[in-house]
C-alpha cells in the first residue's frame, strides 16, 4: 500500500497521530486541525513537522480540504453533546456544528477519503449525530462497522469505554464480516482467531473475601452497591489485564516529586468514602476525566502509596471516628493522584510523549481527560487499513 495522506480533525494532544504510528501503516498526516490552544501547544511540541491549523473546522472551505488530497480522516468529535452525564444536546449543541459541517462536506470532496475513523464518548451510539453520520456513509456506500470497546479488552488496567467507527470506501471492503450491530470486542480474523495481539488469559475464580478486599488487597468497595463491587472484583481477578503498577512512574530515579500528588487533609475527609482506591497489584481503574485532579469522585481511580498499612483497618468504622483520628488514618495510607505521566502511560501513549514544562499540572489532567486511548485506535486503524 502506497504511503496515506491522513487529516486529523480535532487533534488535540496526538492520540490520533500516535495511535496511527503504532499502527505501523504506512502513512503520513497532512494537517491537524484544533481549537485547543493548550492541546495545539503539547501536539506541537511533541510533532514539530506537522503542519497544525489552530482553527476552527467549519472556517476551512471545501477547497482548503480538496488541496490536501487526504485517503484517511481521524476524527474525535466534541464529546459533550453527547456524554451521559451532561445536558445531552446533541445536534443543536453549538459544539456539533462542526461534526454537522464536515457530513455535508463530505459527499462534496472531490476524492472520497478510503478511510475513516471516528471516536466518541458512550452515549454516541443512540444520537442524532451518529443517524446523520451513518446516513451520509450510506449514501456514500462506504463499508462501516461500529464499536463500543474499552482498554481492557487489550489487557490495560483501566476503564475507558467509547464508541468508535470504521468506514472504508467503495469498493474496498473489510476483511472481517461486518456486523449492523455494535460490536463490543474486536472481529476475529479471517482465520477465525482472535485479532488481538495480547494473549487471552482465561480469568481466575474470584477468591476475593467478603469484606471487599481483593485477593492482592486493592479495595473494592466504597459507597456503592454489592453490584459494582462484584463487577471490580471479577475486573481485578482478570489475569489477562497487566497490573498498575507496570505504569507508575519510578520513584527516587530523576522522577517527579510525588508528595504534590498526595490528597490534601480536606479533601481526605470529605470524600474518603467516595473516592475509587487501587493500589499497584491492581488489575484495574476507573475512567480519567478532565475533572481528575480538582474533582475527587467519579473522575478516576487515586492510588495507595504505602503498602504497609493495611487499608481495611484504616476504613473500618471510619465514619464514627473524631475528625483529628480519621485524618491520622487516612494519611498513614498516603493516598495520592496518578500523574499525568501514570496516566499517559495508561492510555497508551509512549515514553516520547512530553509536556511543555509551561503547561501546568491541572491543564495536563484536563487535556489527557479528552484524549483517547492510544492502543485501542491503533488495534481499529489496522483492522480498517488490511
């Protein structure tokens, strides 16, 4: 296959771009598109010969896209017209302006790209964005096949659950036996195995005892139901997901200062019973959101860093304890945030990634918050390109 001109829209930090590069496709991207200045700032630095346009995409005219000659479009949309946990407004959001831009440019390119790829937040899937997107691929007779794939169908320790697509143009056609159903795994091959790379480990017989502590002693529990703690036992007893602690930072090795992650008193004490605790024999995490570093609950996991104290002790009647006695016990366990580093590495992004030194801790939690997960992509993008 000759090399792929590639467009990246709405580009961000380079998950894309990275995820295109651990494809090993031969391909080359073009032009990045986004508004971001922050995100434009960290793609920049980390790919300095390509040509990034800090612009909106509905101010780049049919002409513009036609010059660039692209075969591939990677694409990640605004997710907030669409996550579950906001207003939802789907098309008549602002923010879906542009995704609505490009479906109408589309059909008017002068070269249909051959491939496309597109990646969004759960809830995607049952919009009027996604109706659109597949009408206009229909009319285009692109091939397509969607997904609802999480990391740790690649044996990653985190959740991360979204929604992605892959077309390909007429009269190229998959290699696999497309599906009109959202599939939730990756197709097997031709061959009929499994197209994973990973090994598929069956996953042990959960032997986690009734107080909630997993058999390597992650906590499971928290203030939620006997539903979801069952669930993150059976996801921590899963040997074919590797451990956190293959993606931690090395501490005392010219790494960074870890005591400007631990969890301030005050927030110890208002959330110590909401908060997602793993610790580093874990086989898994919860979703990193932009929130992550300001907001404790439901914007990901914050890790135990001292092993010899025993997090079932330091728990138990906690609520009934004074204020001085509950903060002397939750600080013995040293809980603290991952770094964005721990959680580069935990979306897949490779040791070559760097920030600016100018761009603060909070703006890096909150751009990775809106990335994507770097070895998921690169799994689809070579599945739509064979």
């Amino acid at each position: 296959m000759d090399c792929l001109r590639v467009l990246e829209l709405y580009s961000g930090i380079g998950g894309m771009h990275y995820a295109l590069k651990e494809s090993g496709v031969s391909a080359e991207v073009v032009s990045a598109v986004d508004v971001n200045t922050t995100a434009n700032q960290i793609y920049k630095h980390n790919f300095p010969t390509t040509t990034l346009w800090s612009k909106t995409i509905e101010g780049i005219t049919l002409s513009e896209f036609d010059k660039l000659r692209f075969d591939m479009i990677l694409m990640s949309p605004p997710c907030q017209p669409f996550t579950r946990i906001g207003l939802q407004g789907d098309i008549s959001d602002p923010r879906a302006k542009s995704f609505l831009y490009i479906l109408d440019l589309l059909p008017r390119l002068s070269k249909l790209p051959r491939f496309i790829l597109l990646e969004n937040v759960k809830g995607f899937e049952t919009s009027s964005a996604r109706d659109a997107l597949l009408k206009t691929l229909r009319d285009c007779s692109y091939s397509f096949q969607e997904f609802l794939l999480t990391p740790t169908c690649l044996g990653i320790p985190n959740s991360r659950l979204r929604y992605f697509l892959i077309a390909k143009a007429p009269p190229d056609c998959f290699a696999f036996q497309t599906n009109s159903e959202i599939l939730e795994r990756f197709p097997s091959s031709p061959s009929g195995e499994a197209s994973s790379d990973t090994p598929m480990v069956p996953a042990s017989p959960s032997k986690c005892p009734s107080s909630g502590n997993g058999e390597d002693g992650c906590i499971l529990y928290k203030m939620e139901t006997a539903q979801d703690a069952q669930r993150k036992m059976g996801q921590n007893n899963d040997e074919s997901v590797r451990r956190i602690q293959e993606f931690m930072e090395v501490q005392g090795e010219g790494g960074e200062d870890m005591e400007q992650y631990l969890l301030p008193p005050k927030t110890l004490l208002r959330y110590a019973l909401l908060m997602d605790i793993v610790r580093p024999a874990c086989r898994r995490s919860v979703c990193f959101t932009k929130g992550y570093g300001h907001y404790v609950e439901g914007t990901g996991s914050v890790l135990q860093s001292c092993m010899e104290e025993d997090m079932e002790e330091a728990f138990r009647s906690l609520e009934l304890q004074a204020e001085e006695e509950k903060l002397r016990r939750l600080q013995r366990l040293k809980l603290r945030y991952f770094t964005p580093r721990e959680i580069a590495n935990l979306m897949g992004f490779p040791a070559s990634f760097t920030f600016p030194e100018d761009v603060s801790v909070k703006q890096r939690y909150r751009v990775l918050g809106n990335s994507l997960n770097v070895h998921v992509v690169a799994r689809l993008i070579k599945l739509m390109v064979s």
